[in-house]
C-alpha cells in the first residue's frame, strides 16, 4: 500500500469545514453561490485532497490562484490601511454579515498557499488549465441564464454590474476566450517554470 502524500488530519479538517460552510453559506447567499468558481473550487479540493490527484490540484491553481492572491492582497491591505485597493472583500468589514460567514470566508486566504503545497507535494499536471477553460465553458453560460441578477462569476458584467457595451452573448463569447488567454495559461505556464525549476534543483549537478 502506497505512502499518503497528503496527511489524514488536513483532509477530515477540509471535509469538515464544507460539512459547516455549505449549509451556511446556501441560508446566507442561495444555492447560485456555489457556481462561483472560488466556492466551486472548495468541492474540487475536498475530491482532490482525498484523491491525492495532482491534476484536480493542477486544475484548480490555473483557475484560483490569481484571484484568491488578490482577495488575500485586498484583505491584508484593508485591515492595515482600511482601504480597498482592489475590492472584493468589502462583506468581510460588515457588521450586518454573520460573524461566523465571515469567518468561513477565510478560505480564499488558505486556498493559495494549500494549492501550492499540494502542487509541490503532488507534482504539476499539465491538462489542468485545459481543465479549468473547460470548466469556465461551462459554468459561465450558466451563470449567464441562471439568476442572472446576482451575476456570479461577472457572466454578465464585470464587478456585478452587467454591462451594456456590446451585446450579452458577445460580451459571453469574449468572456470565454479572454479569461483562458489572459489568466489560466499564464498561471499554468508560471506553475510548470516554478515546479520545473524545483525539479532541476532537487536534482542537482
């Protein structure tokens, strides 16, 4: 029987935390909240923590890193300054939010650095960000038609406002096509140099 790469504790400790932000989060914001690719990400990471699947961690590092790096960013920077330099974190900051939905936002700021560990424990798959733009194909034109008010994920407008620039279906087309180009394939090209360059390392001369 294979050695767990992945310690026991850390994934009761995740199916934990879904077992109580779940019920939580669907009360506090509806079920459409799931669809957000952060939250999403959650139930990705639980499979993939128990999997011990390089490629379910892969997958989900294209898509998350860089926005979970700037909530974190946003977070910190408010809490020192008390100013949103980027935004998104503004229902950490209001007392009409449940303290404890809060609290369970504090994912965002775990998910990075868990993402990276499991990808420097696991290894870098290279399908990931192919994954993921699969992923967003199909998760954004839900979110486009379903509860489009809430515009989750920003399938009908960037910062939850819908835009009226271009027509919908072009501003869904370009969203498809943008998102993949300018965040996932970076991310992974920037995955597969940092866990290329820690290979060559652990190698030696």
């Amino acid at each position: 029987m294979g050695r767990m790469r992945v310690p026991l504790w850390l994934k009761i400790a995740w199916t934990v935390f879904l077992l109580v932000w779940v019920p939580v989060y669907w009360h506090q914001y509806g079920l459409q909240n799931f669809l957000y690719f952060c939250d999403l990400g959650n139930f990705f990471i639980a499979v993939a923590l128990w999997m011990e699947s390089s490629l379910l961690f892969s997958w989900q590092a294209t898509g998350l890193l860089l926005f979970q790096t700037l909530y974190t960013i946003d977070l910190i920077g408010t809490l020192v300054t008390g100013k949103h330099f980027i935004g998104g974190t503004e229902y950490m900051f209001d007392p009409g939010v449940p303290l404890l939905v809060r609290m369970l936002g504090l994912f965002h700021v775990l998910t990075p650095p868990l993402l990276l560990w499991a990808i420097w424990r696991l290894g870098y798959d290279r399908r990931g960000w192919k994954y993921q733009t699969l992923t967003t194909w199909i998760i954004v034109p839900i979110c486009y038609f379903w509860r489009p008010q809430y515009d989750v994920n920003w399938a009908r407008g960037l910062f939850f406002r819908e835009q009226h620039v271009v027509p919908g279906m072009v501003y869904l087309a370009l969203y498809l096509i943008v998102v993949p180009v300018v965040v996932y394939w970076p991310t992974h090209l920037a995955l597969q140099s940092w866990i290329a360059k820690r290979q060559a390392i652990s190698a030696g001369p």
